[in-house]
C-alpha cells in the first residue's frame, strides 16, 4: 500500500469523518488512542472479510490499491456513523458491517456493476480521482441500501 493512499484516507476521516469526532477544532490536537481503535478496528475486519484480496499486492488486488484504500475509508466512516452511539466499535461490529456488500466487491476478479453501462473489469479501477470517487460512492450506496436501517 502507497503512503499517499492511506494519508490520503486518513486525511478525509479527520476532516468530516469517523476520526474528526475525536479532533479538538480549536487546538487541532485529538484523541489518538480513540482513533486508533477506529482504523484498527476498521481495517482488521476488511482483513478478515476479505482475507483473499487484502494479502495481494495492489497489482493483483484493487483493494490494497489506493482506489480501494480512499473508498474503503469512506465507508469506514459510515459504518462509523451508524454505531455512533456504541462506546466501542469493534473487528466484529466493522466485520458485520462489511460482510452484506462484500458479495458486490471485484478487488481481484471479475466486473464492477456501477449501473446501465458503466461495467468496469476490477484492474480498471485506478487511483484517480475519478474512478475514487465512482467506487466510493458505489460502496457507500450499496452499504446504506443493504446495511443502514438493519437494527444496532
């Protein structure tokens, strides 16, 4: 995984996401500890749910891709939101959240389906802002329609 990827990640997690709730504004400084439980939490489950994809280099796997690590984050985010009043969010509660969309997820193999025309092989997905934001938004749909009103 490239550095500008995750940075990138994180970047959009403490400027409107999972991880600015745990920023000071004013000092900027945050809960470190707090946000570590996030991304540890988070990107352990997208290891156990998809085990395949997460231990293949980002040629083979569009997961470990800095299009698959940006989107990814953003629904990382989400998922974060929707247990929002939890005390903790744990590999399981991430895991749990993952698991109805990753049927949908072509990191290795295969087609996207992002709608009438717009089929993408899983190598076409490239780390431009562009493809990002399709594939974000395309995650983020699929989650909220298959995962965000289920019971907490």
């Amino acid at each position: 995984m490239k550095d500008n990827s995750i940075l990138k990640m994180l970047e959009n997690s403490l400027t409107d996401g999972a991880l600015y709730r745990f920023r000071d504004p004013k000092t900027g400084t945050g809960d470190i500890d707090a946000m570590l439980l996030i991304l540890k939490g988070f990107w352990g489950a997208t290891g156990q749910v998809f085990e395949d994809a997460w231990n293949l280099p980002p040629k083979r796997s569009r997961l470990t891709h800095g299009a698959g690590i940006v989107s990814l984050g953003f629904v990382m985010d989400a998922i974060a939101d929707r247990h929002r009043k939890a005390k903790r969010l744990t590999v399981q509660t991430f895991a749990a959240d993952l698991e109805p969309i990753a049927d949908l997820c072509r990191w290795t193999e295969g087609y996207w389906d992002f709608g009438p025309g717009a089929q993408r092989k899983w190598n076409e997905i490239q780390n431009t802002t562009k493809d990002i934001q399709m594939l974000a938004n395309y995650l983020l749909m699929q989650y909220k329609s298959r995962v965000w009103n289920a019971p907490v």
